[in-house]
C-alpha cells in the first residue's frame, strides 16, 4: 500500500468516514432533525458551517449522521452480496456442467437488466424504506461478483496444486473450499470494494426517489431530492450532500483499484 499514495489517502479518507459514522451521535454540532425556521436556508457561517436547509437544520450535522445511513447500507450489501456471489461463481466454475450452465443463464437474466432500474423496481415493489433499499440492491449486485468468482474458480480448479490435491484423494468439497474458494477470496474482495461506490451511488438514487431512508432520516440522496428545488438561490442545500457522495464513492474507487494493484499482479502499473 505504500507504492500506492492514491490508495493510501482512500484508505484515509474511507477511515474517517467510518469514524465519523460512528461517533456521529458524539461529534454532530446539532440534532439532525431539529428544526429552527427562523435560521432556514442560511448560508455557510462559523455557526453553521454547511448552512443550513429550508427547515432550518444544520446541514453538517445531517451529512454526518447521513454517514451513518451510507456505511449501514454500503457494509450490509457487501456482507449479503460478497457470501452470495462467492458461492454461486466457485460453484458454477468448479463443477461445471449442468450446475455451470444453469447458474451463470440465471445470472445472465438478472444481467440483462440495468442495475439501477432493477432496484427501483425492486423497491417499489417492497415498499420504500432502508432495509428495503438494502434488499434491493443486494438483489441485482451479486452477478458481477459471481461471475468474477467463476473465472477465477475456472483457473484455480486446474491448477497443479489443486490436481495433485484431487490425486491424494481429497474430496470435491473438500477442493472446493479448502483449495479453490481461498484463491479466489483476494478478487471478490477487490472487486467488493469497487462496488462499493456503485452502492453508493445506487442508495443515493433510491434515496432521492423516496424509495430509500424515509424522511426526517438524514441520507444524502434525499437531502439533494428535498434541495434541488433551492439550487439556483441556496446552491449550499443540495450541492453539500452531493459533494459528500463524490469523496465517499472516489474514496472506494481509489481504495479497489489500490488493492488490485497489490493483490493482482497481472494488473501492476509500470
């Protein structure tokens, strides 16, 4: 990680973040949902360094609490998405066959369709809300990580290791996930980490469209739905929250592309 000082500030950046998150209910100068009309739309100030949105709110303390929301929801889906991909991309590239094919056609269906337009419908189907959000997104992010895990599972199971493994009699679950799954663990990982960013970015569009965190929760996407309306007069109301969506989703870039520097030869930069 030191021959890469981008990944490093990433890995910062992303450390902060998740400290922030943590200590929001501590570290927040206000209460997010405290309301003051008298103080609606003020602008940047040393008593509000954000300014503060049309109900009077300061808008720091709601991007940190909103923190909160992103790094629930981002973890959650990587925790629900790496296991399921994982499985279903070993299982496919190991055994092949009937189990190749069966597996990798239902990942190509849910492949056929936009990500995003898939959880929008996912979601209105469910009902707006965070868990739903949750559920939605895990729904339509695991085949890109099933089908990673299957070409790495493709190469593994024919490595000499793996053959002189089967020869001494080992079992094929036990090839599977003692020799095949853990070479493959390094991928998924990176590959997690670079979804990261499209969940971020994903929570913030259901967010924006009511279909995520429901009102007086602080997410960012429907701190920019709830301030497009003031762009033009009060730039600070959407333009803060969408600010924090760009550090938070370049932040995850610059950390996977990091780790796939490092855990990846085949992808070093000269």
């Amino acid at each position: 990680m030191a021959k890469e000082p981008l990944g490093v500030v990433g890995v910062v950046v992303l450390a902060l973040l998740l400290l922030v998150a943590l200590l929001a209910p501590w570290i927040a100068p206000f209460d997010p949902n405290r309301q003051n009309l008298a103080q609606a739309l003020q602008p940047p100030s040393w008593g509000h360094i954000m300014g503060t949105d049309e109900f009077g709110r300061d808008i720091l303390s709601r991007l940190i609490w909103g923190a909160r929301i992103t790094m629930r929801t981002v973890l959650s889906v990587s925790a629900i998405v790496g296991p399921v991909g994982l499985v279903i991309g070993v299982a496919a590239g190991f055994f092949g066959g009937w189990t190749d094919s069966i597996l990798m056609r239902f990942t190509d269906i849910v492949l056929s369709f936009p990500a995003l337009v898939l959880a929008l419908a996912f979601a209105a189907a469910m009902g707006a809300g965070l868990g739903t959000a949750v559920i939605a997104i895990s729904l339509t992010s695991w085949p890109p990580v099933a089908r990673l895990a299957r070409a790495e599972a493709l190469v593994v199971r024919n490595t000499d290791y793996v053959a002189a493994a089967r020869l001494y009699g080992a079992s094929p679950l036990r090839l599977l996930f003692f020799y095949v799954t853990p070479m493959c663990i390094p991928s998924v990982l990176v590959r997690l980490t670079l979804n990261m960013a499209v969940i971020t970015l994903t929570a913030a569009s259901l967010g924006f469209l009511g279909l995520g965190a429901q009102p007086p929760l602080a997410e960012w996407g429907a701190m920019i739905s709830s301030g497009r309306r003031f762009m033009l007069d009060y730039w600070w109301v959407p333009v803060m929250p969408g600010f924090a969506i760009l550090i938070t989703s370049l932040a995850f870039n610059i950390t996977g592309d990091a780790l796939r520097d490092i855990l990846d030869p085949r992808h070093t930069r000269g």
